[in-house]
C-alpha cells in the first residue's frame, strides 16, 4: 500500500510571526473574534488575516473553527496554544535571548508589556524544564539607565505614528531653567542606556537630538507634519557609530591605538570606512565621521593607549583636555 508523501512545511514567514501570536492570544480568550476584530488588534487589512488563518491551519496545524452562532472563530482543541505547537529550539532561543536584551530597556514604559508578552511565547520552554541553563548562562548585565515617564513616552510615540507636531518644555544642559520648544518628532534613539527624540526643532529651524530625561510637559499640537524622505537619524550621522550624536562637519579621523585600546579598535566596527593598518606595538585606525566629541570622549577614555594623529582640532581638543586633567590632578 502506497502511503501519501507528506508535503514540507512552509517556512514561517518571520513579519507575520507576530501577528500570529495575537491572533493565537485572541482566539484563546474565548470571545469568539471575527476577521474584523483580529484586522484591528493586529493593525493590518481583513486579507491579510484571511491568509494568516489559512496559514495557521494548514502549516501549523491549528485547530480554527468558525462558530456562526457567536460569528468569530475558536480553537476546537481547548488546549491548543500556537508557541508550543510550532516554535522550534532554535526559536526559543532566540527569543530567550530577546528577553534578555530587553533588560536594557526596562525604564521604558513598554517594558512589561514586551517582557510578558516574550515570556508568553517561551513559555513551552519553561514547561519543559529546559529553561533554566537559559536564564543562568545567557546574561545581559545592567547598566545605568534613565527613567522614561509613561506620559511622556506615550506623548512622543503618539507623535511619530501620527506625524504630529510636539509641544514641551526643554532644559539643556547648559540652561538654568527649562524652555518652551516645539518640534517634528522624527526617530526614537537609544544610547547607552538613555533615550533621545530626533527631532526638526522649530525654533532652530534645524534637526536636533533632544534627551527624553530633559523634557517635560510634552503636548501633541493640532498642527501635523510631513514626514521628509531624509527623516532618519542615519541619513545625518555619517557611517560611525559612537551613539547618539550629530556634528556639523565631517573629519577624516587618525589614530594610534596600544596595548587594551588597539584589542578595542580592531574587535569593533567604529565606521563603514573604517580602516586599520598594524604600526610598532599597536594599530592605527582611520575612519571619517561626524561625531567629533563622541571620538574625543573615546581617546580620552583609552588614556595613554590611544594617540589621535588628526585632524588638528582633534589633537588640540585632546591636548587641552590631558592638561586639564592634570592640572587638576596635581593643583589638588
């Protein structure tokens, strides 16, 4: 007797994984939801659901049915849950690994929300027993972060989704008393434990990085925005990376790395054009960028290891600031 050859499985499409487990979530809770009520959970069109549902049934086996009394769909296996009837190890993985890396982010106001909704999806893991060399050998040590406000958060992201102009008020770090600023909120960036607004500032007539800790009163205006094409942080930074920080001019950076600081220089990507070339007892990396008191703070952070050999402003401003350092050292 022939026995039919089973087909192979789809790949999961990885964009519509989320909306998966929403759609798994919604189902689950026994209110019956229907193509319209799961198109506005997953904030996507009633197609895309359909193909989504199809998918679910056919790939992963999900047991959906359609109750026409209660006009929504249900799961006929009451026990069914989409995590532990698909998700493989190599998923669980990841995703254990995800939630550690969102330790990074736990003063922002969504954290909870995405730790358990993680936590939800590993949770078959965890069943299992095989969890714990996860939690235990899997580390992302904390760092000192800054505290997002809910209300603030909730403003600005409001803002981005609807392209809507900003009101707050702003104290810089040189200001004694804050400032009534309006701005187009571009991007959300995230350094070192702090979150920026990337924003076009109305008052400067100019795109500038605000410190999320530094502002307060944050208002969404009647007024919106277009988006320009140019909008992302990306665009004006340059090709390094030394966090958030844009500069007006760009410089074609030199400098000699020794000992701990030539290991930093060579296992790290600092730019796109960046270039190392080995020199007596250590290397010399070049590399263009923008973030010119980003790379100061670097060298001086490398002390005696790191040489910067131009431009000129940077071997100024760094000589300047060893002789600070000295004299207040030494005249104390």
């Amino acid at each position: 007797m022939k026995t039919k050859k089973q087909q192979p499985q789809t790949p999961i499409p990885r964009t519509a994984l989320p909306r998966f487990f929403k759609i798994d979530s919604a189902i689950a809770s026994g209110k019956f939801p229907n193509s319209n009520d799961l198109a506005e959970i997953c904030e996507t069109s009633v197609s895309t659901i359909s193909r989504d549902i199809e998918f679910m049934r056919s790939q992963l086996d999900a047991p959906i049915e359609y109750d026409s009394y209660n006009m929504g769909y249900y799961y006929s296996k009451k026990t069914y849950r989409l995590p532990a009837s698909f998700t493989g190890a190599e998923d669980i993985l990841a995703l254990n690994m995800a939630k550690s890396l969102l330790t990074l982010y736990r003063e922002t106001p969504i954290f909870d929300a995405a730790n358990n909704l993680l936590a939800s999806i590993t949770a078959p893991l965890a069943a299992e027993g095989n969890s714990d060399w996860l939690e235990n050998r899997i580390v992302v040590p904390k760092i000192a972060s800054v505290k997002v406000k809910p209300e603030i958060w909730d403003a600005i992201v409001s803002a981005l989704k609807k392209n809507r102009v900003i009101t707050f008020q702003y104290k810089g770090i040189w200001d004694e008393e804050y400032q009534e600023r309006s701005a187009h909120p571009y991007q959300l960036l995230f350094n070192n434990g702090a979150w920026y607004l990337y924003a076009f500032a109305e008052e400067r007539k100019d795109r500038r990085i605000f410190s999320i800790a530094r502002m307060q009163n944050v208002c969404l205006a009647k007024e919106s925005f277009i988006l320009p094409k140019n909008f992302r942080y990306s665009d004006a930074v340059g090709e390094s990376y030394f966090g958030v920080y844009i500069g007006d001019e760009k410089f074609t950076f030199v400098i000699d790395c020794y000992d701990e600081a030539a290991i930093f220089a060579t296992e790290r990507i600092w730019a796109d054009d960046q270039k190392i070339t080995e020199i007596k007892g250590g290397v010399t990396i070049e590399f263009t960028s923008t973030q010119f008191d980003k790379v100061l703070r670097w060298v001086i952070s490398n002390g005696s290891n790191a040489v910067p050999r131009k431009p000129k402003q940077l071997v100024s401003e760094w000589k300047r600031k060893v002789s600070e350092i000295y004299k207040v050292v030494f005249d104390r």
